[in-house]
C-alpha cells in the first residue's frame, strides 16, 4: 500500500491531517472514507490494516484526524456530532476536488453514528458500514455519564480516556441524547453494511440488531467473530476490510 500525507482545511478554518491509502501498482476501483471512533484518530494500527485490506482489492481509503485529535487543529472541547459530520463533508469534498468522490463511507464506533448522518450529504456516496456502532447514543457509559452530569452543572467537565485527559462541553452530550438512529436511517437512501462482534464489550451485539432492523434495504449485516471493539487483532480488521471490499463491490 501507497500511503500519502494530506491536510484540508474544514469550513472552521482548521487544518486537518490526512491519510490515503492507495492500491500499489494497481488501478484504483473507488475511494472510501473512514470516520474514526471517539477520541480515536487516523494513525490507530486497526486503520491502517483496514485501510492494507481495501488498498489489496483497489479501494483507496481515506482517514483524518476529526478537529482537536491527532495532527488537526482545533479544540477538541468543542467537538459535538455535527461538527464529526461537517468535517466529513469537507473531507469528501478535498476527496471528491483532488481524487474522486467517495463511493463508500465507514464508520467506526461513534463514528459510525457520524458517517450515518453524513453519507446525505455526500451525493457521491453508494454505501455506508458501520462498524461496533451504538444504536442509542445517549446510553452512555459509567465514566461518561458522571462526566455528562458534571458539564450538565459546570458547562463543561474532564474525563480520562486512554491514560489521556479530554474535556467535554455539556453541547456535545446534548447532541447524542438528542439522536435518534432510527429517525437518520429512515432517510439514508445508501446501501448499508452492519459490521459488529458478539464478543463487543464497549457497544453489545444488540446495537447491531437495532440498527439493521430500523435500515431500509438494500442492507446486509455480518458478524466479526470474536473480535473485540477496536479489531486490535489485526486478522479481524483486514477480515473487515475483506468483508467491506466484497460488499460494496456491487455497488461501486
């Protein structure tokens, strides 16, 4: 796989890190876009074999850091869904002006639930998949609802994650109680992949359930094994990347 380093600037003015992964050697079939999980960012190794598998069956898969993570700019206190879904709309129109339109939108975690709202905004995409996405947002866990309660009095609150301190505004809880998964897929009109483990100990097997049964079709839904929520394993994410590439073959 050809790795290139990119940045775009968002509607905010901030400058966002980027990587696209190209097919070696071979004819490109279509790009995707990956939006990462919560707190995550581009350069988790899952990704990057996520990103290996797609590249080895011509799929070109593009990933940044959502504002305030990585290597973008930005606040991250100020981070709220619809801010995760502007910034995927800006990065598939930088795709769609230098490269190509994404075809195929992934998400992971809450990403999922941003790729989900993004993907009407993208007249390019054809596919969606979700990967351990939470059908109800706002069932947060323990940590992040004491967390939510304490921005709820002060406005905003700390939380540790990772061995790594973040700080969230009472806006950006607002926003995930506020979603309804089933009102977004009621109006997807894209094909959807429903990627999730049994073994999921961060968002059950029983979001999975939810979600498929709220989408439209054309829809689809395969198990990963025993996968755990981040595909730490790296057969589990190129066994994604492998599940995804077939998939939305028919859809390119």
């Amino acid at each position: 796989m050809i790795s290139r380093q990119l940045t775009f600037v968002n509607r905010s003015g901030e400058s966002l890190a980027g990587s696209l992964g190209l097919p070696e050697g071979g004819a490109i079939r279509a790009y995707a876009m990956l939006a990462h999980c919560f707190t995550c960012g581009k350069d988790l190794k899952p990704f990057s074999n996520l990103s290996e598998a797609l590249a080895a069956r011509g799929i070109g898969l593009f990933r940044f850091d959502f504002a305030g993570l990585g290597g973008s700019e930005g606040d991250f206190s100020r981070s709220t869904l619809s801010a995760n879904v502007a910034d995927l709309v800006d990065g598939a129109r930088f795709l769609s002006a230098n490269f190509a339109g994404p075809k195929i939108l992934i998400g992971h975690s809450l990403g999922g639930l941003a790729a989900l709202q993004a993907a009407g905004g993208i007249d390019t995409v054809s596919a969606v998949v979700t990967i351990g996405t939470p059908a109800n947002p706002g069932d947060l866990g323990e940590k992040l609802a004491r967390t939510r309660e304490e921005a709820r009095l002060g406005g905003e609150a700390s939380v540790t994650i990772g061995g790594r301190n973040f700080s969230l505004r009472k806006e950006f809880f607002e926003q995930l109680e506020a979603t309804r998964v089933d009102g977004v897929l009621a109006h997807l009109d894209k094909a959807l992949l429903v990627l999730h483990s049994p073994f999921d100990e961060a968002v059950g097997i029983e979001n999975a359930g939810v979600i498929f049964r709220a989408a439209r079709h054309p829809k689809s839904f395969v198990s990963l094994g025993r996968a755990d929520h981040l595909l730490l394993k790296p057969e589990d994410a190129l066994y994604a990347g492998e599940v995804i590439s077939a998939w939305a073959g028919y859809y390119l």
